[in-house]
C-alpha cells in the first residue's frame, strides 16, 4: 500500500471515529474552517455557505422529503406523482451489482451513476 493510499484510509477511519463521538455541530465548525478559513456563525448564519450549513444540521434531518430526493429512485417517484413525468431523463436500467450489467446491450453515450452518490 502507497504512502497516500495508507493516508487516506487512516484519515476516513479517524473520520469514522470522529461521526460517533463528536457532535454534528462540532465538526461543521471544523471543517467549515478547514474548507472556508473562516469560522461558522452557527447562530446567526448571513452567508450562502453558512446557510447552507444550519439547514444540514437543523433543517435537512427533520424534512423527509429532503431524505426521500436524496435518492435517485425516490426523487423520480415524487416527481411523477407531482405530475412532471415528462421531464424525467429515461431510465436505461437498475442493477444492484456492476456484473450483473449487459455492458453490449448499452447505447454508445450514456450515465452511469450509484443511487448514493
């Protein structure tokens, strides 16, 4: 294993550690002032990113409809209950592992993407 390999596998495990022990609030803090050199304002939020912050710790866990159009397959549901099926980008196929795909019976361009990602 590389040097950076092996940097990054620690860096997720401590991570890892870190999401069980450490509150959500917390680590915001943290890498908001790793990414943005700045410290969060939590409390009173006037930028974009801020916003954006509190919504992910206050807003975003208590609205279902967040979770469910997170989800790739979800978020069509909703859209065609909502009545805008027509602008949904076809559906090519849905398979739970990468063997399982018939990769000769795919057009030449196409997207290839995980539910999660």
């Amino acid at each position: 294993m590389d040097r950076d390999s092996f940097l990054y596998k620690l860096r997720r495990r401590m991570q890892i550690c870190a999401y069980k022990v450490v509150p959500n609030e917390t680590l915001s803090k943290f890498y908001y002032k790793i990414v943005m050199h700045e410290k969060l304002n939590i409390k009173e939020p006037k930028t974009f990113n801020e916003k954006l912050q509190w919504m992910k710790l206050y807003y975003f866990p208590k609205n279902q409809l967040v979770a469910d159009c997170s989800d790739k397959y979800k978020v069509r549901e909703y859209i065609k209950d909502k009545g805008y099926e027509n602008i949904l980008v076809p559906l090519i196929g849905y398979w739970r592992d990468a063997r399982d795909i018939e990769w000769e019976k795919l057009p030449d361009k196409f997207v290839l993407k995980c539910n999660h990602g």
